[in-house]
C-alpha cells in the first residue's frame, strides 16, 4: 500500500501542446468536417502532439500505461507532423491507415472500450476508407 501511495508522487510527461501545427494533417488536406471530427475524436489522442487525458490518467500505474502508448502511437503516426512527410512517406501512412480502420485495429479496442464515441460505425469507416483512399490516390 505504501507503494501504491508512493508512486502516485512520480511525475509523467503529459502530451500538451499549445496550438495545431502548420503541418497537421487537417489543414494541410481538404477534410470534410464529419472526417475531421472522427479523426479528432478517435485518432488525436494518441497520434498527435495534444491528448486529452480522462480522469483516471491521475492514477499511477495507468498514467505510465498511457503515455508509453501514446508514445509508441506518435511515434508510428503523428497527425500534427503529417506535412513534414515525404510523398511516399504519406501514401504509405495512408495504406497502413487504411489496412488497420478496415481491419478494425484503429482505433485500439482499449480506446473504444471506454471511448464509446471513437468506435467506428460502418458507415464511418466506408467514408473514412474512402476519402483516405482519395486522397492517397492524389498524391
């Protein structure tokens, strides 16, 4: 118990930053407001450089759970330094963006298990498949 207690004084970085980027992936790409929305709600959390913590990242060992996680999400995509990717650095991110929202790896069912709203419906998931699959085409 004095563990447990003790560890809740261990500071955790927290992903906060002031501002969206020049280089985010929604402005540097013309994405419909329901798209947006739906990547800001089930993808920014972990792929960009502002999380919204919930309540329970106060609790340790959990804060140190999330944010190696999210860690380990911006370092495989960061909404934020999309623009700061080559050509064919974008159009690979898309086709893996793509493989895991079809798949129904993204976004992680940990996240949706408690972020009922990041859960794709079908429909989300056929628009956001299509317009990722426009736009990489465009590119």
């Amino acid at each position: 118990m004095v563990a447990f207690v003790g560890i809740q004084f261990v500071p955790v970085d927290h992903n906060q930053s002031e501002g969206v980027p020049k280089t985010d992936f929604m402005l540097v790409n013309d994405v419909p407001n329901d798209i947006k929305n739906k990547l800001q709600v089930s993808c920014y959390d972990c792929h960009s450089n502002n999380t919204k913590y919930p309540w329970y990242n106060k609790v340790q060992p959990v804060a140190w759970f999330l944010e190696e996680h999210i860690k380990e999400g911006k370092a495989e995509l960061n909404f934020n330094e999309w623009d700061s990717l080559s050509s064919r650095r974008k159009v690979s991110k898309l086709r893996s963006m793509i493989k895991q929202i079809e798949s129904g790896e993204m976004p992680l069912g940990s996240y949706t298990f408690i972020h009922k709203d990041a859960k794709f419906s079908e429909e989300e998931t056929q628009q956001l498949v299509e317009y990722i699959e426009n736009l990489k085409d465009s590119l």
